[in-house]
C-alpha cells in the first residue's frame, strides 16, 4: 500500500458510521413556562434517561444533548433548542454531525390521538398534526425514522387543543406519569439494544386511540 493510498483509507475510516450509535431526540419546547406541558413528555424522557446514568445535558448547537451507554450501544440524546416546530433543524445538525442514519433515530414526542400512557413505537408514519414531526419530515427527507408516541390524551373542548398541548399535567396524570416516563425509557433502551422490531412487540400497547381533534399543536 502506497503512502498516499494509507492516508486516504485512514481518513475514510475515520468518518465510518458507528453502527453502534443512535440518536435520541426528545421533542419539546425550551423555557420554564413549558417545562411541565404535557408537549415536553419528551424531553421529560430523555431527562430521565440522563438522570439515571448519572449524566447531565450540556447546551450546543441547536440543541442540549447528553451521551449514555447501554449494553455496548452509545445513545446520543438532543432535546432541540430551536422550538417544537423547527425541530427538524437540530434533527438534521446532529444526524449529520454524529453520522447516524434515519434506521437508528428515534423521536419521542408527545400524541394526542392516543389516550394517555399509551405508548406506540413505529419504524416510520405520518406526522398527525404534530408540527414536530412535520418539520423533522421536511428537512430530513420524509417520514421513514423511528418514533415513539406517548399518549397524552384528548381531554379538550372545541377549539382549546393548543390550550390542553400547552397546559400542565392534571393532578391524576401527574402521579402517573413517572411510570410513563419509565417505561418510555426502557422502551427506547429496548429499540437500541434488540431492534425495532423485537421493542415494538414488547412495548406498544394494542388499545387506546383517540379521535382526532381540529387544531395542530405548536
């Protein structure tokens, strides 16, 4: 091997894919007055993850971001900074920059046509009415990456969605909320260390959907 053929090879080597690492974007909006909303479920999530490997989130570009490691997998974990319906843009950043294709993201987000706890996993799907995933479809190239629904529910009259995505957990939810938080957790945690596929079946709970409502959320 030539001198020169040895330099290029150790280059391409060095921006491989690590076939070992996955992203984790926890969907949200950033402030204190949306830090208990019912929209930020899924930074709640990833929050939860970091705080059990005793790992805390630091502010970079376009989004916070923490890194844990789990059976040998690294999950690079973003909770975006450029509000909920610009999400696509810290999605886009920090797939390009840690080299991680659409098969090994998975976005965790908040679903209002699910009743709440309800968790459903899916490898790709529309974004239905979630200006997070609408924004992550379109500057990501479509919606074929991994998701994960947490149910919210739909407890709303006419016309206040935006009111009930934006609200604060009521009373009852919010003492069952930590085993939401977990399980969500563990059902990533699963998505990197089994496969999509082996997750789905272990976690995605066959009742609970909800009707439609006449907004779209923030």
């Amino acid at each position: 091997m030539s001198f020169w053929t040895f330099i290029q090879s150790f280059f391409q080597s060095e921006v491989q894919e690590d076939p070992m690492k996955y992203l984790v974007v926890g969907l949200g909006n950033i402030g204190a007055e949306y830090e208990d909303t019912r929209h930020n479920i899924g930074f709640k999530i990833v929050e939860y993850m970091a705080a059990q490997k005793d790992v805390s989130f630091k502010s970079d570009s376009k989004a916070s971001v923490a890194t844990i490691k789990h059976k040998g997998r690294t999950l690079v974990m973003i909770k975006p900074s450029t509000y909920m319906n610009l999400s696509g843009q810290a999605v886009r950043y920090w797939m390009q920059k840690e080299k991680i294709p659409k098969e090994r993201i998975i976005v965790v987000l908040d679903d209002l046509n699910l009743t709440f706890g309800i968790l459903r996993m899916r490898g790709k799907g529309a974004d239905g009415g979630h200006n997070g995933l609408k924004n992550i479809d379109q500057l990501c190239g479509g919606n074929n990456y991994p998701r994960l629904r947490v149910g919210i529910g739909a407890e709303f009259s006419k016309g206040r969605q935006v009111d009930y995505v934006l609200g604060e957990w009521s009373d009852e939810e919010k003492k069952a909320l930590p085993e939401v938080i977990k399980k969500s957790a563990d059902a990533i945690m699963a998505f990197a260390s089994i496969g999509l596929g082996r997750a789905m079946n272990q976690f995605n709970t066959k009742k609970g959907k909800k009707k439609k409502q006449d907004e779209n959320p923030q």
